[in-house]
C-alpha cells in the first residue's frame, strides 16, 4: 500500500512539474506596447491595428458596399500607422516624427507607409449598416529599417568604443543578453556604456544586414523565446542593466570587461543583443 502510495506520489510530482513546463513555454515573453487602437509587439516588429470603414454613400448593393468599406478601413488604418510610427521613439525624447519635421521633411513616414502591405487580416467585426472594423497584422520592420537608416550617423553615439580583447580565438560567447529589473520604453538608437559613461556599443558599430532594424532586440522577463525564434546562434553572455540614462544602457564596468574578454565582434556587428525588460 506504501509501496503505491509512494508511485503515486511520484507520478504526480512528475506529471506537474512537466505541466508546469508546458504552459511557460506557452507563455508569450514578446515586449508589448499598447499603441492607438492596436499593440506593438517589439519582439518580432508586428503591429497589431484596428481600422474602421464605411461604405461610399452612393452604393446600394450590398456586396459593393462591404467591399467599399473594407477599402475604407484599410485606409484607415494606414493613417493610424503613420500616426503611431511617427510616434516611436528614436532617441530619449525624439520621436520619428520630430526628427523629420526637423530635417523638413514632415510627409516621410506618410509617404513610406504602403497601403498594399496591409492586407492580413486577423479579425473582423461588420455592422448592420454596412460600416466594418477590421483589425490587421502588419510588420513595421522594414518602414523602421528605412528610418533607421536614415538617422543612424545622426543617432550613432558620438564615442569611441571602448578596446576589446584582439585575441578572438579566446572568445567563446556570441549573444548578448541585457537583463532590467524595471519595466523599459523601447528606442530605436539605444546604446551601451559603462558606469563610466565609455561607450560599449550602438548602432554604428553594426552591418547592414543586421537581424532587427533597432539592432538589438527586445523581450519580455526571459531572452530565450527571442533568441531561439531569430535564431541568434552561439553562447550567451547574460548582464544586468544598471539604468537607461536618456538613450544609454548603462552596465556595471565588471561587466564590461567580461564582454570585451569573452564576446565575439560578430555580436556587434549582426546585433545579437536582447535587452530584456522586467515587466
């Protein structure tokens, strides 16, 4: 009877624990923003919009009326993009659109944002008097590669990078993973210094071809869905974040010496780099 009580015991100490590990793996780690009427997932650049639409006026058919005003919320949500993008923050305080209303150039994200890309559709709600909501997904990564691309070298922090180890045959890590304490508001030009203020790294220190339009990328309390869904291939380097002073990410100066040690160039330079937020 103990003998059975024991297994049973057992088995149900085995059964929960792997419970336990099936729904965190069901948990979203994606950093979320909630943005005007939709969320901006930083993790994989995907935003999530609700349009409205109603139908042109003249129409009478009721197929051509749904299709008019799908049409008009398409549009509509076009215009919330461009809102919300130019909203984002660039650098502490600049938002996109304050960067290119300064530069004379107000209509840039109005002209970049491309109704055709905003087709797949995640929901719909339509209404007795033919009027729509539809809510779409969208990926605003390649709109946030246009821009950052225009204000790297504006953005760039002006320092010089500290030295790092010349001997990379010593060098065994290639992620770099950023851990906050506090909740964070992503930026599109964060940097990396010590307690010193020298600079570790920005966005002028990466290719081109870097993975994420930011260069690094953002997670909520755990890096490991990120890394394994972008495939950032190599061993970890895991640091605690001390503070964001205006758009640096301040780390302890111990730490950076064990990135200048231990971490590949191919972390800067590909922006394998997750910042991970506490919320």
């Amino acid at each position: 009877m103990k003998k059975s009580r024991k297994n049973f015991l057992f088995l149900l100490v085995f059964f929960l624990f792997f419970s336990l590990s099936a729904a965190e793996k069901q948990v979203d780690f994606s950093l979320l923003r909630k943005v005007t009427d939709g969320t901006l997932n930083y993790s994989t650049f995907e935003l999530t919009i609700t349009g409205s639409g109603i139908p042109e006026t003249n129409v009478t058919n009721l197929n051509s009326a749904r299709i008019t005003a799908e049409k008009a919320a398409a549009a509509n949500a076009r215009l919330k993009i461009v809102k919300i993008i130019s909203g984002l923050i660039l650098s502490e305080k600049t938002t996109v659109g304050a960067y290119f209303e300064g530069k004379g150039d107000p209509d840039f994200v109005d002209r970049l944002v491309n109704i055709a890309d905003i087709k797949d559709v995640t929901y719909e709600r339509f209404y007795s008097n033919s009027s729509v909501d539809l809510t779409y997904k969208v990926n605003v990564s390649g709109y946030l590669r246009r821009i950052v691309e225009n204000g790297k070298e504006e953005f760039s922090n002006k320092k010089e990078p500290l030295a790092a180890s010349s001997d990379e045959t010593a060098k065994t890590k290639s992620v770099l993973v950023i851990n906050f304490k506090t909740k964070i508001e992503p930026q599109l030009f964060f940097s990396i210094v010590t307690e010193k203020g020298e600079k570790i790294y920005d966005i002028s220190m990466s290719k081109e071809a870097r993975k994420s339009p930011a260069s690094l990328f953002f997670a909520k309390k755990k890096a490991d869905a990120v890394i394994e869904k972008e495939k950032l291939e190599g061993e970890i380097l895991s640091v605690s974040a001390l503070k964001i002073n205006g758009s640096e990410i301040v780390i302890k100066n111990s730490d950076a010496e064990k990135i200048a040690a231990e971490l590949k160039k191919e972390c800067f330079e590909e922006g394998k780099i997750v910042v991970v937020s506490a919320e």
